[in-house]
C-alpha cells in the first residue's frame, strides 16, 4: 500500500471525511501532519500544493488535492487503483 500523508487541522469536518473515505477503500495508516500546531509545516503545505485549505492529500508523490478532489477521483473509478499502486 502506497504512503497517504494528509496535511489537517484539529478539527476539520472535510479531513474526517477524507480519511472515512480512505479507510473505507482499505487504507490502514495515514500519516497526519497537523498544521494548525505546527506553522513552519503550514508553510511547508503551501509551498508544496499552492493551496491554504485543508485537507491537502498525497499518495506517495501524487498530490491528490482536498476532499472534493479524494472523491472525484473515487467517483471516477481511479482511487482504488492509485491506492493499489497503479
């Protein structure tokens, strides 16, 4: 199983819906970076994706983006397989 690291806050409805999601398409670990306790990785998070909201999500090196973006690309069929290593 490829790495999922999520960058999230303490509380952020849209971070536990990615991560419901993600747990349900049979990831077991995500690795959480909590930018609200840590602004050096806020910074981190932004000059990686170019983006401010939460969540930002990468599997391995894809940036997959927020929620929105998580279940697009389940709708669409292309998570399991990203998550499979394809």
């Amino acid at each position: 199983m490829p790495k999922v690291v999520m960058y999230s806050t303490g509380y952020c409805p849209y971070c536990d819906r990615a991560e419901r999601l993600l747990t349900q398409r049979g990831v077991t670990k995500i690795e959480k970076i909590r930018v609200d306790l840590d602004p050096a990785e806020r910074e981190i998070m932004m000059e990686r994706t170019q983006r401010r909201t939460v969540p930002q999500i990468y599997i391995d090196d894809y940036h997959v983006g927020g929620f929105d973006d998580l279940a697009a690309l389940d709708h669409a069929g292309k998570l399991i397989p990203l998550l499979n290593g394809n």
